[in-house]
C-alpha cells in the first residue's frame, strides 16, 4: 500500500516499507548485492570522509549467523528468513584523531540509498537498532576504530501467514507519519 501523500512524491519513496515477512527461499545474486553496496558507497558524506563500512551475511553463511546472533530475540524471530544481513559500522575517528561527529549522519544516509536501491529491484530492507553492539563486535572481530551503527535485513517481502498474530497486525496497519505542519516548524507552504 503507497503512503497517503499530500503531493505525489517518486513511487519507490511512497511505497518503501518496513516488512518483517520474509521469503526464505529467495536468494540475491552476486550483482544485486554488489549494486546495494554500490548504492551505499555513492552516498554523500561530511568531508567525503566515507566512515561507513559493511559485514555483509547471507543467510546460511557465517557472517550472517554471526548478525543473527547478535539480534534481540524478537527481531531474530522475523529476521532470520532474511536474504541478507548486513552490519552497518562506523569510523567514529577523522583522520587527524579527533572525533568525527557526523559517522552516524553520514551511515544513515548510506543506508537511505541502499533501501532505495533494494526497492528498486523489487527487494525490502528493513533497518534494526534493536542489537547487542558488544556480541556484534565479538561476533565479528570488529576493528576498535568501529562502532555498529545499524543492521539491515533485505529480502523479498512474503504474506503475513508467516508472522504472530500481534506481527501480523502491525504490518497489515497503514504507514502513518506526523503530518507536515507538525514537523515543519517554519515556511510550509500553504
Ligand atoms: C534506526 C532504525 C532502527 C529501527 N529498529 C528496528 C528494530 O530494531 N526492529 C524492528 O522491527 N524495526 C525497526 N525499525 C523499523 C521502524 O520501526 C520502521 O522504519 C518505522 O516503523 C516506519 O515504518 P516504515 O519503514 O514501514 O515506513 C527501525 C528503523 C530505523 C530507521
């Protein structure tokens, strides 16, 4: 279901959505996984300092079991019947040593574009906050100069039947957004 939009914005914008079913069956290619990653690469960033990296898992292999892990139980639950998993973490440090405040600005807008390229191709990703970073940095031997920043889910959108009755639920409900004269404090137009 598109969002309910005051204007019509592009489709994959409107129809991007947050699924937890899943189609465990469904595998990505080589070159889709590259194109994400590419997607992700071509983000902007604070000085193009590019702080964000990938531990991409696919589901039966190591990394991803590794992601899954470090998953709180509920999104483990929906997530495991995901094509891919991928860590995303940040370099919390410039160059010159001192901290770089804009890492996790700079992972989301990386994210933002890997979503819209999944959708694209007719995928869903879905973003966690809800890991353990501590497991994740054991699982993985991330690097110290490292923080996890987010995991993302991306696979092929599948029916509810799949999910508890409360899941189930919440992904049939409506996308809802604050309407815009809430979040733009000043110069909406009329
Ligand atoms: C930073 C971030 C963390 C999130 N963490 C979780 C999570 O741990 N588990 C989950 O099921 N969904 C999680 N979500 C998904 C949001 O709940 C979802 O994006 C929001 O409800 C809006 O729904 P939509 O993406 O379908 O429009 C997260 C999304 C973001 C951007």
């Amino acid at each position: 279901m598109s969002a309910n939009t005051s204007v019509p914005i592009h489709p994959i914008l409107a129809e991007r959505k947050s699924p937890r079913s899943l189609d465990e069956s469904v595998k990505l290619t080589s070159e889709e996984i590259t194109a994400l990653l590419e997607a992700a690469r071509w983000a902007p960033s604070a000085n193009n300092l590019q702080p964000w990296r990938f531990f991409v898992g696919q589901r039966g292999d190591a990394t991803f079991t590794n992601i899954l892990e470090s998953l709180r139980p509920f999104n483990q639950n929906w997530s495991k019947r995901a094509s891919l998993l991928v860590l995303v973490a940040g370099a919390t440090k410039n160059e010159d040593g001192t901290d770089n405040n804009s890492y996790t600005y700079d992972c989301a807008l990386a994210v933002s574009q890997l979503s819209i390229e999944a959708h694209s191709r007719g995928y869903v990703a879905h973003q966690m906050a809800g890991f353990e970073k501590e497991l994740a940095i054991q699982n993985l031997s991330i690097n110290s100069a490292l923080a996890p920043v987010v995991v993302v889910a991306i696979g092929k959108q599948a029916g509810v039947e799949q999910l508890d009755e409360a899941t189930a639920q919440r992904e049939l409900a409506p996308r809802v957004r604050k309407p815009l004269d809430e979040i733009v404090l000043k110069g909406l137009p009329n």
